[in-house]
C-alpha cells in the first residue's frame, strides 16, 4: 500500500497484521497498533519526543542483565504488572485475590527444604521470623503437596543476588506442603528497599517527585498440577510505605501481620530477644500449573547496590 497521509499509516500497518494465521498474534497486534498510533496522534508526538522513546526502550534492554530486569521495573513502576495480575486472576478481577506481582528477583532452582527449615543461609543481619503458609482451593480446603518457593531480601533490603557477601541462594528455599496445605520456615524478617534508580525507571520516578520505596515483604511461587500457578508477595503491616508503593503491588489481601515478640519465647531456642512470627493464607484457583521464565539467573558480581533513596515531592 502507497501511503498518502497520516491515517494511511495505519491501515497499512493494520493489513499487514492481517496476514498472520494466529488469531490471538492478529488479536493483540491490531490493538496494539491501534492503540499506539491513536497515542501519537492525541500527544502529537514529535521526532525528538520518539527518539528519546526510542532510545529509552534501548536502555531497558541494555540495563537488563542476568541479575536485574529493567524492563520488569518499568513494567511495576507503570502499574502495568499490577493490572495483568488483577484482570486475570480472582475470576477475572470480581473478587478478591491472593495472586500478586512476580517480581524482577525470582531464581529457579531454589534448594528445597523439609518444613520448618532455616533458609538463611549465610550471616544476615535482621530479626529471626517464623513463618506458616496455609494453601486451600477454592472451596476451603487444604492443598496437600504444592510446591511453594520463597524468597526475599535480607534485614538490609538487598536480595542475595544483588550481594556478592551472601551465600548462593540466602534467603531462597523450596517446600512442600503438608496434609493440611502448610509450610514452615524461619528466615530474618526482610525490610523495605529502594528499587534501582540508575536506568529510566529513576527518570520516571523523579520526574513525578515519587519515591522508590517497596515495602517490606516476602515472595510465594505456589505450583500444583491442577492449578494456576500463584505468585505472591506479603507485605508487612508495619511498613510505613505501604499506600505508596513504587510498584504498585500492595493489595488488602495481602498485609501481612507481622507479629513482633519481645517476651515469649521463641520456637527455636538459640534465639534470644526480639523475633516476628507470621501467619498468612493463600487461595488457589483451578488452572494451567506453568513456572514463569526466571527474570533473573544469577549473581551480580562487585559492590553491593548503593541505597539511593529519592524522596516523595510534590512538584506541582
């Protein structure tokens, strides 16, 4: 097709999609398009306005390596990885889930443990927490046998594979559920952290005077033949970040009540003084049990990431 003017464009676009033989690739493509061409249209976006596009969609890549993801940030610093999960899980969006963002940090091939295990594998500093995990289905029962990955950052905010000084796989571990759908495990209760700020996510964020704060929390991968597999994350109660998260992820649902102790006595006895305890339940729905592709597959190498924490402004 000769083009001839602006909305010619388009339709030339459009009829190429045309010739693929996946309904689902002409489904998403079309919109796509249509959707991407109406966005230049209504901004009237200019040649350098696209260029600078263009070359921040190339930094993504080029940011993006065996242990940090930007593409994945920039997705959660959108609210695009939030609005995925809630319209395909919960029946859709019509009720409340436990499904949550997967995150730029999963590893797969995590050790697996045996119930009550430590998955703190290396000093690390941070408060010992107990932790049991209640999987059920839809209907309130338990589900036996799932296999439940967990994982999240140190005391200090920095997952292990963002740490050179912490061993292979801290703080990551592999447990099976019991007959009565739980795992147990002891860790140290994570803390809050700054998302990276050095790429375009950073320039997204200052240009909105937000700050780069997740709150605390810790990651759940539920897999069960039978089921969708579930990610999850559960965020402390105590969190000082949690109505404005960089991610948009923290949902009711998933506010975990991270129960501190400073008197009782702890479940393990080498533990002295203060320790949290968490309890928290996760509903499964009948589906597709598929492990995502890992954002991530290894160590960083050299310093630990620098804590640049920007500030929430108002800059209006």
């Amino acid at each position: 097709m000769i083009v001839k003017n602006p909305d010619d464009v388009t339709q030339a676009v459009l009829s190429e999609i045309e010739r693929s033989p996946d309904a689902r690739f002409r489904d998403i493509m079309s919109a796509g398009v249509r959707h991407l061409h109406a966005f230049v249209r209504e901004t009237r976006l200019t040649e350098a306005e696209f260029q600078k596009a263009c070359a921040t969609i190339a930094t993504l890549g080029q940011l993006s390596n065996a242990s940090h993801n930007e593409v994945v940030l920039i997705a959660g610093s959108l609210g695009v990885s939030s609005l995925v999960c809630l319209q395909n899980n919960g029946d859709k969006g019509k009720r409340e889930t436990t499904a949550n963002l997967l995150g730029p940090f999963w590893r797969a091939d995590s050790p697996r443990e045996e119930n009550g295990a430590s998955i703190v594998r290396s000093p690390t500093p941070g408060d010992p927490i107990f932790v049991t995990a209640t999987i059920e289905d839809l209907q309130g029962r338990p589900v036996a046998d799932a296999e439940v990955d967990v994982w999240h950052t140190s005391g200090e905010g920095i997952y292990e594979n963002q740490d050179p000084d912490q061993a292979d796989m801290n703080m990551r571990g592999k447990f099976t559920t019991d007959m009565n759908g739980q795992i147990r495990f002891r860790s140290v209760k994570p803390a809050g952290y700054p998302i990276p700020v050095n790429g375009p996510v950073g320039e997204l964020l200052r240009a909105q005077g937000r700050h780069n704060m997740r709150p605390a929390h810790i990651h759940f991968l539920i897999y069960k033949p039978g089921f969708k597999t579930q990610f999850s994350q559960v965020y402390s109660s105590d969190d000082p970040n949690l109505e404005t998260d960089a991610q948009f992820g923290v949902t009711r649902a998933l506010i975990g009540r991270y129960v501190r102790h400073d008197r009782e006595p702890a479940p393990a006895p080498d533990v002295k003084g203060t320790w949290y305890s968490l309890e928290h339940g996760f509903v499964i729905e009948p589906g597709e049990a598929r492990l995502p592709r890992a954002p991530i597959t290894g160590k960083a190498s050299g310093e630990p990431p620098g804590a640049v924490v920007l500030e929430r402004v108002d800059l209006r």
